[in-house]
C-alpha cells in the first residue's frame, strides 16, 4: 500500500498500510459526516418526541455517533486508544440505560404514563 | 490540502432537502407522510454521497466548473482514482435511515428496533475500519443487552393493539413535539458541524504520515503488542518451522525480549525446557512469518491494559454503582389501594370477592 503516499492523497484518506480492509477512497470526511448526521438526527429525536423510553433511545444514538467518531479517529492517527475509549462509551452507555429504565419503570408506575411533558411541574 | 467538499453551498441545499424529508416523517395525527419523508431523506443522502464520492473526479472539474470551489486556493486536488468503498455508502444509508426512522416511528417497539439496525449498520461501518473486536462488541452489547431490556420496558410500559383498536397509540406517540425548531435547530448544527469538517479535516494531520508511508521504521508492525505477547509470535514462528520446538524467544541484555517490530525479527535461543535459555546459547535472528501481525482485539486489550488500568477500575465502580441505583430505584413500593387491585383483577377475568368482604374466594391479604 506504499503506493498511496506517491498518489499524493494527502493527509485526509485514512492511511491503512498493513491494515487488512481496503478503504478505496474513503476520507476521515466521510465518516465524520456519518457521525455528525447521527449526532443531530439523534438530537432531533430527543427534542421532538415526548416519550420518555425513545428520549433515551436518542442518547443512545448520540452515543453511537460518539463512538463512530472515536473509533475513525482512532484509524485517522493508527492509535488503538479509539477503539478503548469506545468500550468505555459502551460502559457508560450501559450504566446509563439501567439507571435510566429504572427512573422509566418508577415514573411510569407514578403516573401511568410515558409523556414527559406529565412532569413538567417538576421545573422549578 | 484539498478540501473534502469544495462548495458548502451545495451541502446546504442538501440538508435542506434532509431536513424536510425528517420532518414530512414526523409522526402526526393526520397526513402521514413517513414515505415521502424517508425518499427525501434518502436522496438528500445519494446527494451527500456523490458530493463526496465523486466530486473530486475529473468529470465534475470539466462538466461542472461551479461543481467545487477549492476552499483552500493554493491545495492540491483529491482525485481518486478508485471507486470509494460501496459498503460504506450501503452502511451509511441504513445507518441513517434506520436512524431517522427510529425518531419518527409512533410505535415504540419499532423504533427500537430501527435502532438495532441503526446499531447493525454502525457496527459494518466500524468493520470497514478493521476494527472486528468493536464492530462485535457493539452488536453483542448494544443489539444484545442494551436493546432487549430497552424492550423489555417498552413492553411493560406500552399498550399493545387489540383488536378493536389496530392502531392504540398514545397521545404522546403521535404528536411530535414543537417539530420545526427541533429540525431547524438540529440540521443547523448538521450543516455547522458538517462544513467544519469539511474545512478542518484537510489541516488536521495524522500523525507522522509522512514517515508511516516512507520509513519502515515507523510503520505499524504492532511491535510493542507482541512483544507483550511473545508466545504467539513463538508459536506462528513454530507453525512455519522457522525456528525448532525447543527454541524460545530469547532476551538482550537488558532482559527485554529480542523482538523487532520494524524490521519484523525476532531473536531465538535454545531453550531450556523452563522458559529460559540454556547457558552459552547463541541468538540468531529470524524473520516474522509472511502475514503475521497482532489482531485488532489483541491490540485493543493491550492498549486498554496498558494504557488505561485506572479507567477501568473506574468503569466497574460506575457499573457497580448503575447496578445498586437501578435496585434500590426499582425496588421502591408503590402503594395500591384495595379497590384498585379489585379493578385490575376484573379486568383480568378473574372474580374476587370485593373488598371489604371476609374470606371471600381468591382474595389476596
């Protein structure tokens, strides 16, 4: 794969001398703009839907698109750190999702309901 | 350097056109239009990909001057020679569609499960990276785990249709809430983000390009990780007969062991049977077998071992802890009145005695 730095790609392809996966023209771009729509359509979700359980399905989107970005840049540089911090996204992700269906499976049993906009006096 | 998309005009225009498509797939309560929505959203997408894919090849510069304005005047131009990677854009269409019909299903059962494949598809887009232990990681534990207690509380939580009511969505499932600002603000920060890396990416360098493609010295042998891992270049090494059985890896004179990441040599001696060289035994060096490299999922636990033990010990506090709060969350008691439990056992078909009455049949202290 010596032959990509006489091709003058420049510093945006992904190198990937001795890595397995052929990546044929595929950018750090690229990927990036995959996360970024994923960050905002997740964003979307959350400010638009007022059931409680999809509001935190959104996050979990955001998160994916986090650890998408992590995971290319890890690539982008040939560092593995990337691809550690992206298990610790998915601990947290995980963390997140039980103490976050637990308060869920609370309030619903409170109010039967899923609608946040029912705990809205909460606001202070 | 180039930039990766020469006119943001036309990215605008794009997005524009996605955001639409989101929003004519919200959920509302009349003039469903889900599948205009996801063709819009589609194309927008086709849009972006060709912007990407191609705008870089000649024919565009020729057909269409306006195509791409180099952002960067003095750059040289991305010409690919090679059709980018199909499965990307596969990847990508159904990561994003998955997504964007995740957030405007009423149904929550289904979109749970355009997340799984949002979640699928991600899990490809990483494959493509060679980043196997990830890509499985994310499908065993977000698919695997995350996904089916999501399911589980969607389940107890939501009404199922019967069959007087084949739809039975909520109030709060079919009304979206203030969806234009939502989108407005959401592919604003699409479109900012989306430029900006367009722009910034061209001057973000990775590291020491220049010397990974030119000095062999430098390029990525996974040297360190089998080093950490010697009985595995051992055994390869055995496999191709390079070395003997009895010979083992030796060690310099530092006690480090003799293995050479960047011209791909290992140093071997006759061993002693206990892991240690015999007394006067000569090193010689040999090649790494043709092929022979770390794995993705050994480099990436040599890298989460060594580089971040801490965090990790930090990783199982949080579980821990999101293991202890989810209990005492759930396990708190809500109260039901004795009329109430009456209702629910009516409803269920069962005929307890009211309460109030003593010892009537199949009422529960």
């Amino acid at each position: 794969m010596l032959e990509l730095a006489d091709a003058g790609l420049g510093a945006g392809v992904l190198a990937q001398a001795d890595f397995p996966a052929g990546l044929h023209g595929l950018t750090l771009a690229h990927y990036l703009f995959v996360s970024a729509a994923m960050f905002g359509i997740g964003m979307i979700g959350f400010l638009t839907r007022r059931n409680l359980i999809i509001m935190f399905l959104c996050t979990e989107l955001m998160f994916q698109a986090a650890g998408l970005a992590l995971v290319v840049f890890g690539r982008y540089h040939l560092d593995f750190s990337g691809q550690t911090f992206l298990i610790f996204v998915l601990t947290v992700a995980a963390a997140e999702a039980s103490m976050a269906l637990a308060l869920v499976v609370l309030l619903f049993r409170r109010s039967e309901s899923l609608d946040a906009s029912v705990w809205q006096r909460l606001r202070g | 350097m180039e930039a990766v998309v020469g006119n943001p005009f036309l990215l605008y225009l794009l997005f524009t056109l996605g955001a639409v498509g989101v929003f004519l797939a919200m959920p509302r309560e009349r003039l469903r239009a889900e599948i205009i929505g996801l063709l819009l959203g589609s194309a927008a997408f086709g849009g972006v990909a060709v912007l990407l894919g191609y705008q870089g090849m000649v024919w565009s510069s020729e057909a269409f001057p306006w195509f791409r304005l180099p952002l960067d005047a003095s750059g040289d131009q991305y010409v690919p020679t090679v059709l980018p990677n199909p499965y990307f854009y596969l990847f990508g269409l159904v990561a994003l569609l998955g997504a964007v019909r995740m957030i405007t299903h009423p149904r929550p059962v289904y979109a749970a499960l355009h997340f799984i494949l949002t979640i699928i598809a991600t899990a490809g887009l990483v494959l493509l990276l060679a980043a196997e232990f990830m890509a499985f990681a994310l499908i065993i534990i977000y698919a695997g785990a995350i996904l089916i207690t999501y399911l589980f509380v969607i389940m107890l939580a939501t009404q199922a249709p019967t069959q007087e009511e084949p739809e039975n969505l909520r109030s709060y499932d079919i009304r979206a809430n203030a969806p234009v600002s939502s989108i407005l603000v959401g592919f604003l920060m699409i479109g900012a983000l989306s430029v900006l890396v367009a722009k910034g990416v061209p001057r973000l360098e990775p590291r020491n390009t220049t010397e990974y493609f030119t000095d062999p010295a430098r390029r990525y042998t996974g040297g360190e990780v089998v080093r950490a891992i010697p009985q595995r270049l051992e055994k390869a090494l055995r496999n191709e007969d390079i070395i003997q059985p009895e010979e083992i890896i030796a060690r310099g004179e530092d006690g480090g062991l003799l293995i050479d990441g960047g011209e791909r040599t290992a140093g071997v001696v006759v061993g002693d049977g206990d892991g240690d060289a015999i007394e006067g035994g000569v090193v010689r060096f040999v090649s790494w077998p043709d092929g022979f490299a770390p794995t993705n999922t050994e480099s990436v636990g040599y890298n989460l071992i060594k580089g971040h033990p801490g965090a990790i010990e930090i990783a199982g506090v949080i579980l821990l802890m999101a293991m202890l709060g989810a209990v005492v969350l759930a396990r708190k008691q809500i109260q039901i009145d004795d009329e109430a439990k009456y209702e629910q056992a009516r409803a269920l078909g069962y005929a307890p005695a009211r309460p109030g009455e003593a010892g009537g049949e199949g009422s529960d202290a």
